[in-house]
C-alpha cells in the first residue's frame, strides 16, 4: 500500500504566490488506495442442491418419515387398532379373525415396526449429511465475512495515513501563510492565530461535551 504523497508536487515556498502553491500541491497529490478483488464463488443453496440431487429411495424414505412422525398417522393408526380389538372381542356380523390375544395385531405392528426403522433412519441420514453441507457453507461464509472486515479494516488504516499528511502538509501550508502574513501585517496574523486557537478550543469543548453525553447514555 503506497501512502507516501510524490515529493516532487510538493508547495512551492514564495511569499507572493502560496496560495497557488497550495492549489499545485493538491491537484498534484497522487494518492493510491489498495484494490481488493472479490473473486468469490458464486453464492448456492446448499438446500436446493441437495433436494435436487434426492434419489427415489431418499425421496421414499422422506415421505414415509413424514408422514409416520405426524398426528394424522397416529390418529389414523390408533382408529384402526380400536376397531381391530372391537370388531375381534364382540362378535357383531361376523366371526373374529383374530381372536384375544391378537397375535395377528402383534404381527402386523411388529412388520410395520421393522419397515419403519430403516426408513426412518435413512431420512436421519441424508438430513444428517444435509446439515453438515449446510454447516459447511455457514464456515466458508463466515471465512468471506472474515476477509471482507480484514479488508475493509485495513482501508480505514489506510485512509488514517493518507488523512494525517495530509493535515500534516496542510498544517505545514499554514505555518508558511501565517509567516509570510506576519511580516505583511503582524496585526492581521495575530487576530488570525487568536481566532484560530479559538475556534480549536471550541471543536475539543464540543468533542468533550459529546463524549460526555455518548456515556452518559
């Protein structure tokens, strides 16, 4: 990063022309700012990406989960569990088929038992490896932010060097104007200096009564 201002602009020290001076060292800094390339790819959905790229049996294994973990599967499936144990317990218009202790209810539960299981776990899974594609995207998100702030905190640092020379060449300036005022009209020179300490001492009042008042809050 080049901070530096080309020594060769610098204000040409005549007592009759300082002012054209001053313009000539303003119009002839030469100030670079550091460049940042943001060559990052380009942003993705990992959620979209991994729904796109479901197999049959992943999209099968989902629909099955969803519906078994929702209250209508329960509500539905304790409905007919009722009117299985009723319709076998009380012989209404026909012979129970499974009669007490309802080893074929048994049966039945356990085949959806162990159907449910590896679907259920196939769903847990793939959202497993969804989450950690998801938490991986977060990192290198975080990484970008990371590199952004870095960047942007050493251009504020760059800016603060650029900005104290230049108040440092100005300051210099007016140094020299105040001299080559003097020894035209001291008088003038002094009510100058007095009116600009003044207008110092009321900016750091103003600063002060500021920074009182952000802690106050």
């Amino acid at each position: 990063m080049d901070t530096s201002i080309n020594p060769k602009t610098a204000t040409k020290s005549h007592p009759h022309t300082h002012i054209e001076g001053f313009q000539h060292w303003i119009e002839g800094a030469h100030i670079q700012f550091p460049r940042f390339k943001h060559d990052h790819p380009p942003i993705v959905n990992v959620n979209k990406i991994a729904d796109e790229q479901l197999t049959i049996g992943q999209k099968v294994a989902d629909k099955v989960a969803a519906t078994m973990g929702s209250w209508n599967f329960i509500i539905t499936q304790s409905i007919i569990l009722a009117v299985w144990i009723v319709l076998n317990s009380i012989q209404l218009f026909f012979r129970p088929f499974d009669q007490y202790p309802f080893i074929l209810l048994n049966l039945t539960l356990s085949f959806e038992a162990a159907f449910a299981a590896p679907f259920i776990m196939i769903s847990q899974n793939r959202q497993a490896e969804k989450d950690r594609l998801t938490a991986e995207s977060d990192y290198h998100c975080n990484v970008k932010g990371e590199v952004e702030i870095r960047y942007i905190m050493d251009h504020l640092d760059h800016q603060d060097t650029v900005i104290l020379q230049i108040l440092q060449r100005m300051e210099a300036q007016h140094k020299e104007v105040i001299l080559h005022l003097s020894r035209l009209d001291p008088e003038l020179a002094r009510r100058l200096g007095m009116d600009i300490q003044q207008v110092s001492e009321e900016i750091v009042e103003e600063e002060k009564a500021s920074g009182d008042i952000s802690g106050n809050s």
